[in-house]
C-alpha cells in the first residue's frame, strides 16, 4: 500500500477560464512544490482551487496516484460569508464554504487514514481495523488543532 505524501507549495498559476474536454467544465492550477517540483491540479469550475490566487500557500496530498488540495490557509479564506440569506437559509456562499470545509477535512481524514494504515497495520504493530480508524481520528483531531 502506498503512504499518502503532504505537500507544501505555491499558486503558481491560478485556475483559468474553464474549458470542455469532454466531461464537462474542467479547470486547472499550477502548483511549484518547496522543492520546486511543479503539480497540476485540475478540478470543476466550482472547486477550492477556482478561489486560488497566485503566490497562495497550499497544502496537497499524493495519494501514490493523485494530488488533491487539501486545505486552504486562513488568509486564502477572505471572509466568512453571510451564514442566513434573507428569506432564513443558509446563503449559497455560506453553502459552498460549508461543502469546501466538508471535502478538505475529508482529504485530511483519508491522508490519516492511509497514514495509520501505513504506520501501524501494514508494520504488524496493531492488528484490528477499528485500532486503526481510532489511531486515523486522534491524528485528524491533532492535525486540527495545529492548524
């Protein structure tokens, strides 16, 4: 099993105006790497990586297969939209950054879930599939706490 990798890295090129290729509007970032490896990473139009801006911090995961953004840094966050629109639902802003905050702590859970796989099921040192899921989900909870 391959061991997911967190990357840091840069907004190189920041998501142009989508495109067809077939399956729908696809957009793309360039991500430069602190080794100064360069990833592309493509989404919908309706993606966190529509809201990058050149220069932005990033974090990544590599799946072994994939790259995925994984987590914005509060600075990249302008504001917190408006949580109720007018008529007493949640505001389509509010909606969106509900589902973004969803999706990128569900990157961060599957990297620490792979992560404990990796360190402690594959290595033989923990046994029990459940003993894995609870290691995944303290590190998910120190991983929030350090952000």
């Amino acid at each position: 099993m391959a061991t997911a990798t967190l990357i840091q890295g840069k907004v190189k090129y920041a998501a142009g105006t989508p495109k067809d290729f077939g399956h729908g509007d696809r957009i793309n970032i360039l991500v430069t790497t602190s080794n100064g490896d360069e990833i592309k990473l493509w989404g919908k139009p309706t993606d966190a990586i529509a809201n990058l801006k050149r220069g932005e911090s990033v974090q990544v995961i590599f799946d072994g297969k994939n790259h995925k953004l994984i987590e914005l840094d509060s600075e990249q966050v302008e504001s917190k939209p408006e949580p109720v629109a007018k008529d007493g639902t949640l505001s389509p802003d509010r909606k969106r950054a509900i589902a973004m905050s969803i999706n990128q702590n569900a990157d961060l859970l599957a990297f620490c879930l792979q992560t404990s796989k990796a360190k402690f099921l594959d290595t033989g040192l923990i046994e029990s599939e459940d003993s894995v899921r609870s290691l995944a989900t303290t590190l998910f909870i120190q991983a929030q706490k350090s952000l």
